[in-house]
C-alpha cells in the first residue's frame, strides 16, 4: 500500500501500485511548484525555562516570548552540511531572553530586541552547532561599541518627519520620565594620538564646517568668510533684556547671551557680566 511524505504529501509507491504515471506525475508537478514558489514548513516550539528548536522539525521557528527563557537548538546536522534556520521571535525584551554561548553575532555584540513587536533573527552553522553565527534583519538598534554598557545608538527608532530622501537621520525618544538621557554619545578611547585629533568632523565637498578636537573646543570653518558672506557664521543665543536666570552649571565653561536690547555681551561667572557692543 502507498504511503505519502510527511511535509508535502509525495506519494510512496508500494510494489506493485497502478497507475505509475498519473501518480508520477502528479508528483513531479508538485516538486515543481515547490521549486518554483517554495514553502517552508514552520515549528513552534513550547516557550519554558529552556525553548528547544528541533532541526528535525523545521529550519523556521516562531515563539512569543512569555517569560525568561534560554534558547537550544537540536538535532543540528552533522559538520558535513552547513545549516540555515530563522527565529520568528515576537516581544523578545519582554522578559530575559538568552542565547547559547555557541552564538556568534555578526555585529559584534548581541541585538536588542523590541519589548513588544517582532524579530527576525537569522542563523547559521557550519560545524554541526559548535558555533551559530547571528544576525538580525533590519535591526531597530545599531550597536557601535557593545563593551561600553548601555552603547547603543538608534538609528531612526522614532517617528520623525523626514524632509528629503537624502537626509541621515539619528532619532531616538526620551521614554524614562525622571532620568538623564542622552540622544547620542561618542566615546573614543585615546592612548597615543597626535594634538589636534578630531573626534566629530563634518564637511561639504571636502571642506570642513564643523569639527570637535579631541582636547574639546569647536571649529566651525576652515577659511576665512567673505566680509559680504551670508552664511557661516557661528550664531549666539539673544535675550530682549538683562538675564537673570542662573545657568546649569557646565565645567570649564561660562553661558554667554547676547541682550538685542542693549546691545550688550553677557557673560555668567557667578553673576551675569556684560560688556556693551559698540
């Protein structure tokens, strides 16, 4: 008697079926398709103290984080072929989710993430497990300097109005009512470089507009402007009137306003100090 495939039903032919050929055919015609628009059978595994991908069962495994978990893979063939599989993982920061020691991010430190929303991780083997290389489709988080806690700078995780298809945009959102925040931090570790490194530089066409040294300070050209320019200039905050407000105090700096009543340049250093401009 016949039996069929368990994924896609091909027939088994028993000695002695009839008609050979419609069956046949029939199941060429359904490797064919499978070929042609391919349908890859997915798994679910149970979500526990340990959630168990079994390569038996599927290359795709789709999980909602429920609780913490450490993933395992099984049955992982043999170093003879290298592997393919996809994790379908809804709310992974929803509790602890942890990854064996055999996996390997090819970003270079592991992903974060979404509390709530889905993930697709993609994974591959080729020493039978020993070492899974990882990494996420369109990440919400680019991980500049994984050793650095909490180094994480969100490309774009925010909902921003974007003014032309050209602009690179950074945008994050400040959701921790109470703490200190910051929108984007670089750090450089510096143990031998030349005076007058520099740590942000921005330019058009070559020429530099903007740039931070190393030792602190900013630059904003790097010629001199045409006494019938127009554009850049370095701009300074206005004030209709004396301030009277005390600035946050900045270390190894002093707040300055321009006052457009008085036409005066006031300087903070303890008091407000001005000077009037001529």
């Amino acid at each position: 008697m016949s039996t069929t495939t368990t994924v896609y039903g091909l027939v088994k032919h028993a000695r002695g079926d009839t008609p050979w050929d419609v069956e046949v055919n029939a199941d060429l015609d359904t490797i064919d398709a499978e070929i042609a628009r391919p349908r890859i059978p997915f798994n679910s595994p149970t979500v526990g103290d340990t959630t168990t991908c079994d390569l038996n069962l599927a290359r795709v495994f789709v999980f909602t984080v429920s609780q913490a978990t450490t993933l395992a893979f099984t049955n992982v063939p043999s170093a003879s072929f290298a592997v393919r599989i996809r994790l379908l993982i809804t709310n992974g920061a929803a509790f602890t989710l942890t990854f064996p020691g055999a996996v390997t991010w090819l970003s270079g430190s592991s992903q974060k993430f979404k509390a709530a929303g889905v993930d697709e991780v993609e994974m591959l083997t080729k020493d039978a497990g020993t070492t899974w290389y990882a990494s996420m489709r369109a990440p919400a988080n680019l991980q500049i300097n994984g050793a650095v806690a909490g180094g994480i700078v969100s490309i774009n995780n925010t909902a921003l109005t974007v003014a032309s298809s050209n602009d690179v945009i950074i945008g994050s959102t400040f959701n921790s009512p109470g703490n200190l925040l910051i929108a984007l931090y670089i750090n450089v570790t510096d143990t031998s470089s030349a005076a007058g490194s520099v740590l942000i530089r921005a330019g058009v066409g070559g020429a530099i507009v903007f740039k931070v040294p190393k030792e602190g300070g900013i630059v904003t050209q790097s010629a001199a402007l045409a006494t019938t320019a127009t554009r850049g200039f370095a701009y300074m905050p206005t004030c209709a009137g004396t301030p009277t407000g005390v600035p946050t105090a900045e270390t190894g700096c002093a707040a300055m306003v321009y006052d457009t009543t008085a036409n005066k340049i006031w300087f903070y250093n303890g008091a407000w100090r001005g000077v009037v401009v001529a």
